[in-house]
C-alpha cells in the first residue's frame, strides 16, 4: 500500500471548488471563539463541498493568521459571511428558506443517527461557543436541534469534533441522494 501523493488526489482548484455545485448545509458559528476550531470548520465545509458558513458575534473573521493555520487555504474556497448577532443570521436564514438546526443538547433534540434528512430542505447548522454552546435565545428561534450521542464521562465534544461528525452525516446523506 502506497500514500497518495497530493498531485495524485485530483483535488479542485479554488476556482472550480467556486463553481461547483454545493450541498445545501451552511454552517453558522454562534460565538465560537478559538481561532483554531474556526479553521478547521473551514477545512470541513471544503472537504464537503458545503454552501458556506456564517460567523457571528465574537467568531474571528479571515484574514487571521491563526485561522489560516488550521484552514490550509479554505478561507479561500469556501464563502463566508459575518453577522455582528446571530439572531439576524437566523431571520435571514428563515427567510430564505432554510431550515435551521442547533447542534445542542435540548430537551426535544433529534439523536444524530435518528435525524429525518429531507432532500428538499436546506439547512443550516448552529454551533455555539466552546463553554456555554449554542445561545438559548438562538435555540429558541431554531427549528429543531440534533444531537451528537455520547456514552462518556464527558458532557460535550469539541466544536470542530462536532462540526466534523455532523457534517460528515449530511455529507453522506446528500451524496447517496445525488
């Protein structure tokens, strides 16, 4: 068995990864504040080929050094906005249709291998602050929220952890629908 080389992974360019078409997930980033886990969701919504995410609040914006780091360039494919509150992210997100999901621990959370995909919906994903989560406003004008199970000590995971176990489930489903 040999590792592949990165020349032999037919990766897209920035340019064709642009103009390709995209699974219908958006990611919003509630508050999150390192700077590593931003990145490596980055690097998740590109390795996905997912619409894009949203920042809000106290989430750094690209540039940032720190971003970059974990990111390798994905701030560069994958598109972004920020909102300075999450809750106008939210509204927009209502009016455009999407449906929108907090990734928390709530009293009416769906199980993650439960969850009822839908082909014809668009989603969009909140992930909260590493310490308090996803904000309980926020949850409030959320349509529903999924939830990662865990038979640990431990009562959460890591944002990008998260992020990567969620998304890869959409990722899945959407691909087997194409």
């Amino acid at each position: 068995m040999k590792k592949l080389l990165n020349e032999e992974l037919n990766r897209k360019t920035i340019e064709e990864f642009k103009q390709a078409g995209k699974y219908p997930v958006l990611v919003v980033l509630d508050n999150v504040r390192s700077l590593n886990n931003i990145g490596s969701v980055f690097r998740t919504c590109d390795a996905f080929l997912l619409e894009g995410m949203i920042l809000c609040g106290i989430t750094a914006t690209p540039p940032h050094r720190e971003i970059n780091k974990t990111a390798l360039g994905a701030t560069e494919s994958v598109h972004w906005q920020y909102f300075e509150n999450t809750l106008d992210a939210v509204r927009e997100l209502h009016e455009k249709g999407y449906k929108i999901l907090a990734v928390e621990q709530t009293v009416h959370a769906c199980m993650l291998q439960d969850f009822p995909f839908s082909q014809n919906e668009k989603y969009a994903l909140i992930f909260g602050h590493e310490i308090h989560g996803v904000d309980q406003e926020v949850v409030n004008r959320c349509d529903g929220a999924i939830e990662i199970p865990q038979h640990g000590t431990k009562h959460s995971l890591n944002i990008a952890v998260s992020a990567g176990i969620v998304l890869w489930e959409f990722f899945r489903y959407f691909q087997k629908t194409k």
